[in-house]
C-alpha cells in the first residue's frame, strides 16, 4: 500500500492510492469462502460449490467491493491523520488511474479533493440585521379571546337564524345536511338570516358555499366526485339552528379555561393574548432576520470556492444535470455552498446540537399546550408520554422537529455575534419589510431548505389526531457532512 501526496498552489489537491496485489488478496479470498459456506449452487450441496465455481459467479463483485472498502479507508485515514480540512467529497481523476477488475493485479486511484477555504468574518463591519417584532393589534387580540369565550361558551337553540350560527336542514326527502353560515357566501348567507325552524328555502347549494370542499363536507359527498354541470339545487327544511353563547369573563370562565389558576383577569387574559399571538408570528419573525442575516454574510464575507471542481462534484452527485442547466444554476449552488461553510465556521465553538431529549420536549410542550392543556399534567402523563413515544418513531417528524430547534439555536448565535437593528410594529408593517424589491435577495440568500415549526406543528397535529381524546430555495446539494460542509 502507498499513499502519494505533494502540496500545490491552491484548494484542489490530488491524492494517488496504490494498492498491491497483496493487499486485498487474502481478504477477497476470505470473502469468497464465507460465500461459498453460504451459497447453494444447483448439483451441489450448501457450502459443497467448487470454489472455481464460487469465483466465476462472484469474484469480480467481491473483489470490487473489497478494492472500493479499501480505498475509502485509506482517504479517510490520510484525512484523519494529517488533519485536513476540506470540502465535498474526494472525487476520481479521469485518466490517472489503473484500474481492471477483469485481470487484477495492482491498482492506482488518483483522487482531487477541496481544502476548507479560511473564513474570517468582522461582525463589527457589516451593516446592522433588522429583528423585527410583530405587535399584535387590538383586533387580533379581541379575535383571539372571543374564540377562547365561544370555545367555553353555552350551546343553545335559538328561534331564528343569525350571522355565526349552523344549522341543520333535511333535503331531498330523507337526507340531512349541516353547515355554518360562515361557510356561506354573502348572497347565500344573507337568503338564510332570520329565518325559523320549519321555515323552507330553494337554493343551487353548490355555488352557496365559498369552496367545494365545504360543500362536500355540509352534503356527505366527495369532491372528486361532483358533477360540474349540476348545481346541487336543492329545497332546504330548517330542521334545528345552533348557536354558541360566548361565556362571560367571569370567575367561572377563567376556572374552565385556565384551570391551573394562572389567568384569573381581564387584565392577564389580554397579555396572554398578546403571548400567544407574538408567539404564532414568531417563525415568520425569525424567518425574516435568518435570511436578512445570511444575505449579509454572504455579502460581505469572501469564501473562496474551487468553481470547476465543485461544477465537476455537482453533476457526479446530480445524474440528471447537464451543462447547460449547470451553468444556468450555477450561482445558486456556489451560494448555498459558501452559507454552509459560513455557517460552520459561525457555529464552531456554540451549542447548537438538538438532543434526542430536545427533540422530546418539543413533542411534549406542543403536545400539552395545544391539546392537554386544560387537563391536570400528573392526570394526562402516560398519554402524553405515549404520543410522544408515537411520534419520535416517525422520521420525518423527528427530522421536522430537529431542523426547527437548529435553526432556532442557529437565529440565538447569530443574534448574538451580529449588529442588530430592532423594530416593531403590526403585521402590516412587517410585510412592508419584506418588500418586494428585496425578493430576489432573499431567496438567493436562504438556507438550504429546513421545515419551519409551522410546519412540524401540522406533522404534530397529525400524529395527535389519533392518540389525543375526543421562496426558491438555494440548492440541497452539499459537501459531505452531517450539519456542516466540512470535515475536521
């Protein structure tokens, strides 16, 4: 075995692997007996196969797969050894290497791999990041605490129909249906109000409801099944009108809805209110400065790249690209290549890993807040703990969760290390921060695409369903890594 390596100008370097006969030839031969032991040739009992047999059907395979073991052995080990930093993965050199499998003997591999370039950032140099706070306004809040009033509100029956009411109705002879009149167009909504039990109406239902799929629903029927020339007129029989009596914030209310004791006023319920919705907003918040932030890095940072290696690592890892499409895409993945070294070299030295138990304690405070969270913890413990057992079995779940609690440590570092301008303001605001003029910045300057929370929360809510009581993204091709470009 000889390992042949000389430092030259610049990030690509070239490795040559050689590797003699009797390298690999007692690990093939060992290889092909244990085959033999295990393999049943027709005319011959198992593990009886002439051994010229047993080399004729798989000796070259064997021997590819030890020659290939050895190989990515002896590169990993010269990494190891000589501390290299570099970048993607070790690519083959056309045209310098001796490789015949068909007649073996030695073997030459010639390599070229990518040095780590040196990053130095100056924080203190670059412009501020904007961290923007969402303040939520009067209507989001009233919003917000009359849903939690009608959620612990008195259901009755009234005489006559008004704006916020469902209703059930017979039509057709037997058939029933039930809607609310929010699902209603204006027109259709407005034919309905005032009336009474008993009391009949004709309508084409089908154009009544502001979607088909809220029509389906009302009507026990498929979407993918409605006749597009029938309008679904039908004579609707008023058959029962329900309502929802918003509770009083009173002492009984705040003991349904906040049973712990913890909300007991008017006073606390609005800032409680004005907690939860900030915390809604918080991912598109946080979204904003990470792509403000990674624009700016990669603005004013210089990270010196190995274009022809890195087009040639591209379309090896890419099958379907071609040299058009990689000249046309080109930038983009230079880009999201040099915010993973960025972000690397950001890291290096901060906590950021997420923990199995992190992970954990997500599931279990999404899981609680969201759906226990009226419930005495000690008395809902083993359902929590079961769905998010449940859920930790789910790899996507698990892979949503994880990306989400990186970024937010990743957001917590660069906070820390960056100039930061603070706003605030209602949402109207916030998106005229996100102005269009800056789109294209934006999305050449995001991350490799990660899940934000809201979406775990939906994968959450799923995995819940169950078990609980009744931008253009910058390309994902990376440098061979776990969370990071490079290797150490």
């Amino acid at each position: 075995m000889n390992i042949k390596h000389e430092n030259v100008p610049g990030q690509v370097q070239e490795l040559v692997i050689e590797i003699q006969k009797e390298d690999y030839a007692e690990k093939v031969e060992n290889a092909l007996k244990k085959q033999r032991r295990e393999i049943a040739v027709p005319g011959f009992r198992k593990g009886n196969a002439p051994m010229g047999i047993v080399k004729k059907m798989y000796g070259k395979n064997v021997l590819v797969m030890e020659i290939d073991r050895i190989v990515n052995e002896e590169i990993e080990k010269f990494f190891k050894d000589n501390e290299v930093k570099y970048i993607f993965e070790p690519m083959p050199v056309e045209g310098k290497s001796k490789v015949d499998f068909d007649n073996p003997d030695n073997f030459t591999f010639t390599y070229e791999y990518a040095l780590r370039p040196e990053v130095k950032i100056d924080y203190k140099a670059m412009p501020a990041v904007v961290d923007f706070t969402i303040v939520p306004g009067e209507e989001e809040i009233k919003s917000y605490i009359d849903q939690l009033r009608e959620r612990h509100g008195k259901y009755v029956m009234p005489e006559t129909i008004e704006a916020n009411d469902s209703v059930s109705v017979d039509y057709g002879g037997e058939k029933e249906a039930f809607f609310f009149l929010r699902d209603l167009k204006e027109d259709a909504k407005k034919s309905l109000l005032g009336k009474k039990v008993g009391d009949k109406v004709s309508m084409a239902m089908r154009q009544a409801f502001n979607t088909d799929a809220l029509f389906a629903r009302a009507f026990d029927l498929k979407v993918e099944e409605l006749n597009a020339d029938d309008p679904y007129t039908y004579e609707l029989t008023i058959k029962r009108i329900g309502r929802i009596e918003p509770a009083e914030l009173n002492e009984e209310f705040f003991k349904a809805a906040y049973p712990n004791g913890s909300i007991t006023t008017e006073e606390q319920l609005t800032e409680e209110a004005k907690n939860v919705i900030a915390g809604q907003y918080k991912p598109d918040t946080e979204r904003l400065f990470m792509n403000k932030a990674i624009e700016t890095l990669l603005d004013n940072v210089t990270v010196e790249l190995p274009d022809e290696f890195m087009k040639r690592y591209i379309k090896a890892v890419q099958k379907d690209m071609d040299d058009e499409k990689l000249e046309k895409e080109f930038d983009q993945y230079k880009r999201s290549f040099a915010w993973q070294i960025l972000e690397n070299n950001i890291v290096e030295g901060e906590d950021v890993n997420v923990t199995r138990a992190d992970i954990e304690n997500y599931f279990r405070d999404y899981f609680i807040k969201n759906y226990f969270g009226n419930f005495n913890a000690d008395s809902v413990k083993d359902q929590v703990d079961k769905i998010v057992a449940d859920s930790m079995k789910n790899q996507e779940y698990v892979k949503n969760a994880y990306d989400m609690l990186y970024d937010q440590k990743l957001v917590e570092v660069l906070r820390k290390k960056m100039n930061i301008e603070h706003k605030e303001g209602d949402f109207k605001a916030f998106i005229d921060v996100i102005s269009p003029k800056d789109d294209k910045k934006e999305e050449n300057a995001e991350k490799p695409k990660k899940t934000t929370k809201r979406k775990t929360a939906e994968k959450a809510e799923e995995a819940v369903a169950e078990t609980a009581p009744a931008e253009e993204k910058p390309k994902k091709t990376r440098a061979k890594s776990t969370k990071k470009t490079d290797k150490e």
